[in-house]
C-alpha cells in the first residue's frame, strides 16, 4: 500500500469516526432533554372539610435517584365556587421517602382530618412493607394555613 493510499484511508476512517461521534452525541442529546421532563406525581390522599378546606397528599419522584420521592402536604380554602391553594408543606425530608412504597397499596396508614377550626391533621405513611409505617406527623390548619401541631 503506497503512503498517499494509506493517508486516504485513516482520513476515510476518521471522517467515519467523526460522523458516528456526532451521530451518537445528537442521539444522546435527545434521551437527555427526556430526563428533564416534569417530575412524575402521584395524588395519595385527599380530603374535604365541609366547604372550609380540602387537603391532599401528592407523591413527588426525585428527579436525582429514581426510588425516592417526596410528600407535599396542600390545603385549599374555597374562592368564588372554586378551590384555590392556600399553603404546602412538605411532609418529612426532601426525597426522604420510597417511590414505589408511597404510590403502591397501602401506602397511607393514617390520614385524619376533622371539620373543626383549627383542623386538626395527622399523617403516617408506609416507609416499606417490611419496615411498616412512619410515625404519625401532626399538623394543625388554620385560617388556611398549615402549622406543625
């Protein structure tokens, strides 16, 4: 094989080379747009208070380890026949729950509510089944607001 043969060669493969980098990375770009995607939720829990309130419980995927979540605890007061969001909180640590145990059965052990003012608010969640549930949380709401009871 002659030197100018060989340099058309390796310049062939590289071009080739370059044209599958570029390939790939444009493919690659595309699966990571869908990673950024909105997280994935889950209602678990929800409850009317007369026409006062109505509180739920939402399971949020981690968008970092895709076995945690976390819980958003939201209370809604009634506006012009409509139900508006009044205050959340988040129920334990960011990401400190299990995905799959909190959007599975069983996953709400306790969620008492009462039509009084303040409303009282426990919840215990299933952390997993061999480990059973969360303590119970308290929570007070008042005038729309959620207070650590």
């Amino acid at each position: 094989m002659s030197l100018t043969s060989k340099h058309r060669t390796r310049a062939a493969l590289a071009s080739a080379t370059l044209l599958m980098a570029a390939a790939l990375g444009a493919a690659g770009a595309g699966t990571s747009n869908a990673t950024t995607a909105a997280p994935q939720k889950q209602q678990i829990a929800s409850s009317v208070l007369g026409s006062d309130y109505k509180i739920t419980l939402t399971a949020l995927r981690s968008p970092e380890d895709e076995y945690a979540a976390s819980v958003r605890l939201q209370v809604y007061t009634q506006t012009d026949g409509s139900w508006k969001e009044s205050d959340r909180v988040t129920v334990g640590d960011v990401d400190g729950w299990f995905w799959y145990p909190l959007t599975g059965k069983g996953a709400v052990c306790e969620f008492d509510t009462a039509s009084t003012e303040p409303a009282p608010l426990t919840v215990s969640l299933l952390i997993t089944p061999s480990i059973g549930c969360s303590e119970p949380t308290h929570y007070v709401v008042k005038e729309g607001r959620v207070y650590a009871g």
